[in-house]
C-alpha cells in the first residue's frame, strides 16, 4: 500500500484500474500481483487498493500501451477479459 505522489514532470502517467474477480486463494493473488511486477516495459507500479470476497482491486501506473497489457494477461490462460473500457480506464479480469 502507498500513496501517490503528484508527478514533478509534465509527462503525466496514465492510471488503470484493474479488477480481478475469481481469485479463491492467496497463491492466485501473489501469482497476478508477481506478473504485473515483472512486466517493467509497461507497468510502473502497482498499488494493491482493495481486497474483497474472492476478488481484489489494483491501481496501475502504466509507462506502455494498455492493449499490450490486456494481450498479456490473455495469452497466460489463467485470466480471461471480461471488459475493458478505454474511457474509464477499467479493465476487469477473472482469473481461472
């Protein structure tokens, strides 16, 4: 958990949500957050907000393109995208 901090560059960060639904034991969350972790080309951080009943919710900094990252996330099998809306900056996942 953290705070963010109001960018000193004029560049500013596009911020995601990102829901995933389906998420049954601890391993399924460390395994998704690990994932996000390592992709260092279009993830600058990650900001775990919310945990619920088998579900949790993470805000994303992203330094590339957010399709890349939905692409990703499917090519894995272990998630599916259930929607993706550009304007809100949302993208809902369940993961298997």
């Amino acid at each position: 958990m953290g705070f963010l901090q109001i960018a000193q560059k004029e560049k500013i960060v596009p911020v995601i949500s990102l829901k995933a639904i389906g998420i049954k034991k601890y391993s399924d969350f460390s395994r998704l957050k690990e994932f996000l972790q390592n992709r260092t080309k279009i993830v600058k951080n990650i900001y775990p907000c919310r945990f619920e009943w088998q579900q949790a919710n993470f805000e994303i900094e992203m330094l590339g393109d957010v399709q890349f990252l939905v692409d990703e996330l499917t090519q894995t099998g272990r998630y599916a995208i259930e929607a993706w809306k550009t304007g809100k900056s949302l993208i809902e996942i369940d993961c298997m």
